[in-house]
C-alpha cells in the first residue's frame, strides 16, 4: 500500500470510491460529476470552497514562515515535564506490526479522503447546514491552530522522547519525504488530526447520513488512537485538539446561518418570481 506514491494514489482512490459508495450508496461518478457541475452554477458555494481552500494554504505559508522566526519560546519541554514518561506507555503495550499498518492507513489515506468525501456527500444529499458547517468548521481549525505553530511551537513525541519511537517509516519509508512538507515536526500542538477528525465526526453525527456519521466517528477513534500509538503527538496534544474541534464546529454553526439565509432569500425571491409568471 505505501510501497510507491501510485500505490498510495491508487489506494487513496479505492477508499475514497468505497466512502461514498457506502454513504450515500449510489454511483460514486454521479456524485462527483454533480458536485463539479453545481459547484461552476453556485457562485455561494464556489466561493466558500475557494476560501476554505485559501485558508488551508496558510498552512503551506506559515511552514514557509516559520524558519525566520525565533524558536527560543518552545513549549516541547514544559509538555515533556508535564507528561513525564506517561507518553510511551500505548505505544510500548501496543506496539504491533499489522496495527501499525492499520493506524498509518487512517492517518494517512482515510483521514484527508473524509474532508474530501463529506463535502460531496452533504452536496448530493442538500444538507447544507452540514456543507457549509464542514466549511466553516476546516476554517477555523486552521486559523486558530496556526498561531500556535507560529509562536508556540512543539516538537513531535517521537523527536523528542528517547523512549518513543516514530513508527510510520517502519510501514511507509517514504514518508518524511512525501508527507513532511505539509506538516512542520514542530506543529504539533494542537493536534490538527485530533481536531479535524473529531469536528468531521461532530458534522456528520449530526447530518441526516447516519451511515456516514457511524463511518467518521470511527475513523475519529483510531485517529485519536493512532497519533499517540505512532509516536507522533503528546496527550496534551489530543486534548488540545478535541477543545478546538469543539469550539470551531460552535462558530461554524453560527457562521453558517449567512449562506444559509441568503440561499432562503433567493429560494423566496425565486419562488415569488415563478407566482408572478404564473398569474401572468
């Protein structure tokens, strides 16, 4: 599975074609080919999907910033005193190949194809409370994350706690090349798995696709699971992650009611505008 980047293109592929299969249980390329054709007719839409994508470029912008800045503020150490030698405790008990295979395929490949498949599965169902929340939601994780890798940095577990070891690379050898130039090895407090996985479980519990909601909610447990068994995050990360999902699935729900009321006033303007057409 990871033994190539078309290997773990193709099984990114396969996961992301079984997600919505399941979910929404219809042909997958419909889904797709539907979201592509309202997303060039909705201007509301294509603009909040732009945006969203703009704000997850900052995070390329802040991993380009972050060299200039003064690293004398890490917090690694005061996280390392805290949590003593707690940290390696799941990893030692569990420490097992096939589950290192098993965690590294959620934290790798299904975690970013949900972000991906919620967005299409609340389009083609027209949830949009849910659509625009995930939007939202993604948003403000990053905005309120980002400032915390900028000036409060924290070194990874593994890099810094001769008892952890990094097990990815065990699995996937490639990985600190394909996968490190998106994330910083000082950016790790808050979790942004924790918190992306558990706000997508949040969204989804929510929706009307119970199915999808049963899907996200565990993939946001063995996301949990797998960051501390992998070697990656300290539990102070975890719990940092969990507060700021909650917070920002909070705002964006309020933030949402903006397209969602403007989409209410084009739905009456539309349906005022067909009364007069009829009486005519």
């Amino acid at each position: 599975m990871f033994q190539s980047t078309i290997s773990i293109l193709l099984s990114t592929l396969v996961t992301f074609l079984v997600i919505l299969t399941i979910s929404l249980r219809q042909n997958p390329i419909a889904v797709i080919s539907g979201f592509t054709r309202d997303l060039f007719r909705d201007r509301l839409l294509m603009v909040h999907v732009i945006a969203c994508l703009g704000i997850l470029a900052l995070n390329k912008l802040e991993l380009l910033i972050e060299p200039t800045l003064d690293k004398s503020w890490d917090w690694t150490p005061y996280i390392r005193t805290f949590e003593g030698n707690v940290t390696p405790l799941l990893q030692h008990w569990f420490n097992y190949e096939p589950l290192t295979y098993f965690t590294t395929y959620f934290y790798v490949i299904v975690f970013s194809v949900l972000m991906a498949c919620s967005l299409l599965i609340y389009h083609r169902e027209k949830d949009y409370r849910s659509l625009y929340v995930l939007l939202y939601s993604i948003g403000f994780n990053y905005i309120f994350a980002i400032p915390f890798y900028l000036f409060a940095p924290v070194s990874e577990a593994w890099y810094n706690h001769s008892d952890i070891k990094f097990l990815i690379p065990s699995v996937y050898p490639g990985f600190e090349a394909g996968y490190r130039s998106f994330s910083g090895l000082d950016n790790s407090f808050p979790s942004l798995h924790t918190s992306l996985s558990v706000t997508l479980a949040l969204i989804a519990w929510q929706s009307v696709n119970r199915r999808f909601g049963r899907i996200t909610f565990f993939t946001a447990g063995v996301i949990l699971f797998a960051i501390i068994y992998l070697g990656i995050h300290w539990y102070l990360d975890l719990i940092a992650g969990v507060v700021l999902a909650l917070c920002s699935v909070a705002l964006a729900y309020r933030f949402s009611e903006v397209p969602l009321g403007k989409m209410s006033n084009l739905s009456s303007r539309q349906q005022a505008s067909d009364h007069v057409a009829d009486a005519q």
